[in-house]
C-alpha cells in the first residue's frame, strides 16, 4: 500500500489504525496462544512493519508524521482481555520509542487512545449504535478530536476527556485504581460470574 501511495507522490503523514477484540474465555490467562499472536501481529506489529517502510525515507527528507491508534486500554486497562490490553500498551510504547528517536530527524508522531468508540469493534446492533450510549462517541467525533490534535502536534490524542482523569488517578494512586477497576469488574458480571461487555453500555 505505501509503495503503491508513493507512486503518487510523498507520504506526509501516515494514519496507522486497525484492532479487534475477543475478550476471555475464562482467567486472565485463557485466550489461547493463537488469539495472544493474532493481538502481537495486528495491534503491534502492522505498527513496525508500516514504520520500516516509511522511517528511511521520512529520516531521510527529515520530514514526516506517524500517527498510531492504540487505545485507552494501551494506558489504562480493558476489563477481561489482557492480549488486547498488553498489546495495546506496547502500541503506546513503541509511539513513546519513535517520538523519543526521531524528533531530531524532524519526524512527528501522535499516539491516539480512545476508549469506546461507535465502531464494529464493539459488537453492538444497528439499533444498539443509534441509542446514546454512556461513555460511546461516534468515528466523525473522534476523528474531530485526532485532527485537532494532529493540528496542536499532541503526542497523545485523547479523543474521551475523562481518560486524563482516570490516567492520572492511575498514576498517582495505583492501588487505589485497582480497587475501583475491581469493584467496576464486579458490576459487570452476569448471573454466570462473566462478564457481559453489554453492561458497560447500560443495554
């Protein structure tokens, strides 16, 4: 694809964004080592392989932006699926690697951590996604907010304001964190003791 785009011309700024989710089939350690990879490949690795096809380039004309999509779950946590949360926050880290390596070869880079967002990803119904769901926010706002912060140049793109407050929660009182994820954990589950992703939305 980026060889393809090249033909035309430069690449400026590449928008680096695809994921999935399968959650948990019982512990924190149960999805097999097939789903583990496939969350390795696809949340970390298409990130390195469109990197190495456009850093020598972009290092070389000393120009250039990269813009990652991870997600709050890369610098928070996603209830019940440590693959896509582990990955997640190596998408993050890889983003702090390159701004931190490449700032002095002029390249910019953003890391976008939205939580949920009215997407596939989030297996609702059609009617499901038309309600005004808490905490949900449509693509178009979304990309609002990536472009805003594309244009102030952020490293990280928060396009769901409340994730700042519950990073810094994270941050400054981990423990405590904790105990609250926990407490949210427990309110999800169902008469089963699984947790029912629908519950976040309050379907």
């Amino acid at each position: 694809m980026i060889k393809q785009a090249e033909k035309q011309g430069v690449v400026d700024l590449f928008f680096s964004n695809a994921g999935f989710a399968e959650g948990e089939p019982t512990h924190a350690a149960s999805a097999d080592n097939q789903v583990w990879q496939k969350n390795w490949d696809l949340h970390v690795m298409a990130h390195v392989y469109a990197c190495r096809a456009l850093l020598p380039k972009m290092i070389e004309r000393k120009s250039g932006y990269l813009v990652n999509v991870a997600s709050a779950a890369g610098v928070l946590i996603q209830i019940s699926d440590a693959a896509y949360s582990a990955t997640k926050h190596a998408a993050v880290s890889l983003a702090d690697s390159l701004a931190i390596s490449h700032a002095d070869d002029g390249i910019k880079v953003s890391v976008v951590c939205p939580q949920y967002v009215k997407t596939n990803i989030l297996g609702l119904t059609d009617e499901e996604r038309a309600l005004d769901l808490p905490g949900v926010i449509t693509a178009e706002q979304c990309a609002a907010a990536i472009i805003k912060g594309i244009e102030s140049e952020d490293f990280l793109i928060l396009p769901h304001f409340e994730v700042q407050h519950y990073l810094e929660t994270r941050a400054n009182d981990r423990d405590g964190w904790l105990e609250g994820m926990r407490r949210y954990r427990r309110s999800l589950l169902d008469e089963n003791g699984k947790v029912d992703f629908k519950r976040i939305f309050k379907l």
